[in-house]
C-alpha cells in the first residue's frame, strides 16, 4: 500500500507544476526525500487527514487516489518544517 501511496502522489506531484517547484526548491537533489519527510511528520503529529493514507498510522488505510490535495495542502502549510529538517 506505502508504494501505491507514493506513486500516485509522485504521479500527481509530476502533473503540478506549480507544486513540483516548490518540491524541487527544498531539495533540487531530490524532490522524493519531501515524502520521506512527510511521513516523519505525520507519524509525530498524525492529526492531519494525510495521515488516513499511511499504512503505518492507520489501520485500515484510504485508497491512495484521494491522498495528492491532502499530501499538497500538508507540505504547503508545514513548508517551514522542511526546510528545518533539511528539506
């Protein structure tokens, strides 16, 4: 399911331009460590709906195709956080 998860977010994350810079902007080395941290996150403070869509917070996780507004809307408003992780 995580690798159902990322893909879709990936795929998604591809066709936003707009979000994929901001993606590149805080690791141009590698916009995919952004999802690692993300889930850093979400498994310390897993109280946004993002959370729903890890295998590893919830137990019986959603379907990963609702996730991409939940995943933008979460990195956008905890931007500062990534780039105090290095992100």
């Amino acid at each position: 399911m995580a690798r159902a998860l990322y893909e879709h977010l990936m795929r998604a994350m591809v066709d936003d331009d707009e979000f994929l810079a901001f993606a590149v902007e805080r690791n141009p080395a590698t916009p995919l460590r952004l999802f690692f941290v993300v889930h850093y996150l979400q498994l310390k403070r897993p109280e946004w709906p993002l959370a729903g869509y890890f295998q590893s917070i919830a137990p019986d996780p959603a379907p990963p195709e609702h996730a991409y507004p939940h995943f933008k809307a979460y990195c956008l408003a905890h931007a500062a956080e990534f780039s105090a992780s290095g992100t």
